[in-house]
C-alpha cells in the first residue's frame, strides 16, 4: 500500500506544478471511460479530483455529499449519468477545458 500513496502523492506534486499534465490526466480519463473501461477510468478522475478540487468541494458544488463522490469513483462505484456528466461538466470548467467527442 505505501507504494500506492507514493504513487498519489506523485501526481498530486504534479498536477500542482504542471497544469498541463493535470489536463491530460482529466482528457485520459473520460477518454479512458469512453472507450469502456469505465474502471480505470473511475481511478484516474478520482486521482484528478483528489488532486484538484477535493471532493469536499466537488460536493459542495454538486450538491453530492463528498462520501458519495467517493464511493462513485471509488472500485465498485457506478455513477449515474446525471451526476458524472454533471461533474466532467465542472471539472471542464476548472481546469479552463472543453472537450469534445467525436
């Protein structure tokens, strides 16, 4: 597990020093949802989120409380639509992102 947290720490120091490589984490992980992992998907918003926004305040914005947040990104989490197109749609908006499908 200590490799794990590393792992987290690692991408939080970068995200906050590189907003570009916080981009790209945002764009490959819905990406990654689009083409049907959803799993890994879930994994790399929810390290996104950690490392931007928190859920604490995702929540606040969202309406959601944050332990929900948590358990829909979480392994065995199944967002509804509603909820995770609501929250792709303010992490767009934070990041100063918009994206497209095609």
């Amino acid at each position: 597990m200590a490799l794990t947290r590393s792992f987290k720490e690692l991408v939080q120091k970068r995200i906050a020093s590189d907003p570009a490589f916080g981009d790209a984490l945002l764009r490959e992980g819905i990406d990654t949802m689009l083409a049907g992992d959803i799993d890994t998907g879930k994994s790399i918003l929810r390290d996104y989120i950690k490392a931007t926004v928190g859920f604490e305040k995702l929540g606040e914005v969202t309406g959601t409380q944050p332990k929900s947040l948590i358990r829909m990104f979480g392994p065995r989490g199944n967002p509804q639509a509603r909820n995770l197109f609501g929250i792709i749609g303010y992490l767009q908006k934070q990041a100063g992102v918009e994206l497209h499908v095609k």
